[in-house]
C-alpha cells in the first residue's frame, strides 16, 4: 500500500513488522481496532526467513509454563501471563489452524513439518492482513512524537501518522542487516524508560587455534563441552557443535555463549571437548590400545579411520606430534596419552566472540521494571506497549525465543486494543 492512500490517523499504531509486531497487529486488528502496522524493510518479517537455518524453530514442546519459564534465568517468571494467555499450544494451534502443520524434534524443538521459514513469513503476513490491518512497507518510522507525556505521532520517512496507543516491536540489534538497529531502544529511553545494556548473546566463538577453518561445518555430534575462566568451570552442555572460519559455533556453543561472554575479562578463557563423552577414560584408553595393538605394523596415519570421522584425522594427527609414518606398534605410552587427551579434554582457547552480527539475539533490552508485563503496556507512558526481542527477555535456542514474540506480541496487542475500546 501506498503512504498516500494510508489514513493518517489510526486506533493504533504498531513500529515493526517482525514477528511480534505482526502477532500484535494482528490480534488487535481483529477486534476490529483500526491498526497501522509500519515496517521498514520491503517487505515484513525479514529475520524469519533466517531462523532455524531457514526452517524456523517456532516454538519447544515444553508445554507447563512454570517449567517453562525457567528458561529465561531471573527475569522468566515476568512471562508467565504471557504465556498463559498465548501458549505453546496456541502458538502450534495458531499455526496448524492456518494450513501450517508442525513436528516436534529433538530437544522439544517444534518446526514445520516441510517447507519452512518462509511459509511462516508468509502465513503471518496473510494473517496481518485478513485480519484487516493496514500494512505500510517501505517505511522507517524516524521518531516518536511526544506531547503531554502521551506519544501522539509517529514521525516516518513517509509522513506524520497519529494514533491513540502505540506498540513498540522494532527486535533488538543483532543481525543488523535484517533491519534490526536498536531504534526502539532509544526511543524507550528517550520516553523515560530504563534500559538493561543491550549486548550480543547466543553467538558463535573465536578461538585462537587456526586450523579450525580446515574444518568448516563438520558437524560434532553428541560431544560435551566445558568452558572455563582462569581454571574455573563456568558452564557445560551437551549436544552438537560445528567448527566455523574463526572458531567454533552450533547450538550448546550459542547456549554457552553468555557465561563466555562474561567471563572474557578473565585472564584465560577455555574450551574443553569430549569427543567421547559416553565412554570413560580409562575404557576409552583401552580401545585405543586395542586399536593400536591390531593394527601394530600399520602406519600411525592410517590407524585413526575407526576413531575419527576421515576428515579430522589430518589435524588430530597434527595436534597429536607424533610421527604420522611411525609404525602403530611403536607409538609410546606417553603419545598415546596425549592422543587420548585430543579425544577426551581437546582445549582451544577462547579470544572473543562473534558479536551482534552473529548473535542469535540480543540480551538487555526495555527494563522489566517499565513494562506491566500483566498488559505489555509502559509504566512511564500511558498509551506505550512492547513486543518481543527489544524487551529484556532472551532465552536458549530452541524455539524460546519466537515463543517470547508470539506471547508478548498477542498480549500487547489485545491490550492496547482493549484500552482503545474501552
Ligand atoms: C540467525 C538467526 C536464527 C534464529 N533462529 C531462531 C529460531 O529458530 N527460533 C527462535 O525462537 N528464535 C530464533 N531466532 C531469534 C528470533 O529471530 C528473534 O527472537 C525474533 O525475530 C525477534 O522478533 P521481533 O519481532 O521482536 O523482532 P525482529 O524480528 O527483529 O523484527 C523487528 C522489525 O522491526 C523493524 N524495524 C526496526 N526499526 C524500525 C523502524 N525504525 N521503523 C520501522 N520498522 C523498524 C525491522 O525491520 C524488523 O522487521 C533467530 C535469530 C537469528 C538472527
């Protein structure tokens, strides 16, 4: 739609057609709110299309909301009626009603059956738009236009719009290209609301050893990594991980990534891999003299091919100093001992993170203490609301952070439609 066939004037207005911001558009619009969803990309939802390595994890079948909470650290509780009034079933409900079947995987991970994110973009779009929203793409909203403590406008690279209440939903900073640039940061705290720092979270890690872009993408399945801060463990998972151009990615490396992230003012910061962590040392040990006992006269190079996926065995060799050509028979105790150390506590060394360009989220956000979290609606300005990822809510991958989106979104959405009406 156009700027010039838009009415200037709406019952709400909504700043950001991300996930929340349409959920929120769209609920309001459908109790027949007059509701003007601005977006500043071409089109809306341009974050989706990236999630779940495009197939978008929707949601986690950890249904009880009081577990369900514990996902977010101290401030998971501030969701709780959120997630009462729009849950994971309705989340999967939602979705399911519309044409959109789901299965559940491992971890209670829940993602469409086939296709993927961009059949989720494109159902909340349509969403958006049967409920009879009015959608304007193509348009930056440039400030927020403040007068007796009330917002009375926006100010957009397409005009002036009023409304009577305003949703916040603009996500945080991460993967800035997706349109994310903290605007709704400042204008929170231009209207008086504090912010908890907005910083990177759930991204990939630099490491200082340099051969892990011989690796790329090779995935480590079922391995257990422990971080540690000047000899102090300060987290563990387990699960799958990939090693990346500079350094090391995939899921429990995002979910450890916070304690990384606070723990790099230590002196040393260290990751510790168990490659086998179903078998203990000591058996482990056993098999790889067992290995090595049956293929005595073969090459060192050539022993590892039961141990090892092939492409790693270059840089275990490597890593391991001993002499490739060696026969199998005359490895020592002491090489052996450093071989079973690669496999059962391999250490690289951490040097930072990636950052917000990619992080999966950002953490921090409009402070809790300034939100009703029982409406979504500001505690500092009466016909304010927010949404989703750029409120200081943030939780493990795995579905929980849409959940935050689609909870907060519906919330905020029929709140401000309800105090339109009332
Ligand atoms: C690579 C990646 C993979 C992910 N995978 C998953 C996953 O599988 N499951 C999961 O639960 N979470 C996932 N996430 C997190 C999830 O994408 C976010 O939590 C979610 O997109 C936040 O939604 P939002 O609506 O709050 O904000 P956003 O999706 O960031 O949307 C905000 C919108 O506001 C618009 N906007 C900003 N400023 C302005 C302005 N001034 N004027 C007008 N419009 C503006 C932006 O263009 C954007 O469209 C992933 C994130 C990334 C980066």
């Amino acid at each position: 739609m156009t700027a010039s066939h838009t009415d200037r004037h709406h019952d709400l207005i909504v700043v950001g057609g991300g996930p929340a911001g349409m959920f929120a558009a769209g609920f309001a619009a459908r109790n027949g709110t007059k509701v003007l969803l601005l977006e500043k990309n071409r089109r809306c939802g341009v974050k989706i299309l990236i999630t779940g390595k495009g197939r978008c994890n929707v949601t986690n079948g950890e249904a009880d909301p009081l577990r369900f909470v514990k996902h977010y650290g101290r401030n998971g509780k501030s969701l709780l009626t959120a997630l009462y009034a729009f849950g994971v079933s309705d989340t999967v409900d939602f979705f399911e009603q519309r044409g959109l079947a789901l299965q559940t995987e491992r971890g209670g991970r829940i993602f469409p059956a086939s296709g993927g994110a961009s059949e989720v973009q494109k159902l909340l779009q349509h969403f958006v738009k049967d409920a009879g929203a009015e959608l304007l793409t193509d348009c930056q909203v440039l400030q927020l236009v403040i007068e007796n403590d009330k917002i009375s406008a926006v100010e957009t690279s397409r005009g002036t719009f009023t409304a009577e209440r305003f949703i916040l939903a603009t996500g945080g900073l991460s993967y800035p290209e997706t349109g994310c640039t903290g605007d709704g940061y400042l204008w929170a705290e231009q209207s008086g609301h504090q912010l908890v720092t907005p910083e990177a979270a759930l991204m990939p890690i630099k490491l200082a050893e340099d051969w892990t872009n011989e690796l790329l993408n090779f995935n480590l399945k079922n391995v257990r990594i422990r971080a540690f801060a000047d000899g102090r463990q300060i987290g563990e998972r387990f699960g799958e991980a990939f090693f990346t151009r500079a350094g090391i990615g995939g899921p429990i490396i995002l979910d450890l990534s916070r304690e990384i992230r606070d723990a790099l003012h230590s002196n040393k910061v260290t990751l510790h891999l168990d490659l086998k962590p179903a078998v203990s040392e000591d058996l482990f040990d056993k098999r790889l003299q067992r290995e090595l006992a049956e293929q005595s006269n073969k090459n060192f190079r050539n022993a590892l091919g039961g141990l090892l996926p092939r492409d790693m065995i270059p840089r275990f060799i490597s890593l391991s100093e001993i002499d490739p050509d060696k026969k199998c028979h005359s490895v020592t105790r002491e090489e052996r001992k450093t071989l079973l150390g690669l496999f059962k506590d391999l250490t690289l060394t951490v040097t930072g993170h990636e950052g917000m360009k990619k992080a999966i989220i950002t953490s921090g956000g409009v402070s809790l203490k300034d939100v009703n979290m029982r409406t979504m609606r500001s505690k500092k300005v009466e016909n304010l609301y927010f949404a989703g990822e750029m409120i200081d809510l943030d939780g493990p991958t795995g579905g929980f952070n849409l959940q935050v989106c689609w909870s907060t979104g519906y919330l905020a959405g029929i709140s401000a439609a309800q105090d339109c009406s009332a």
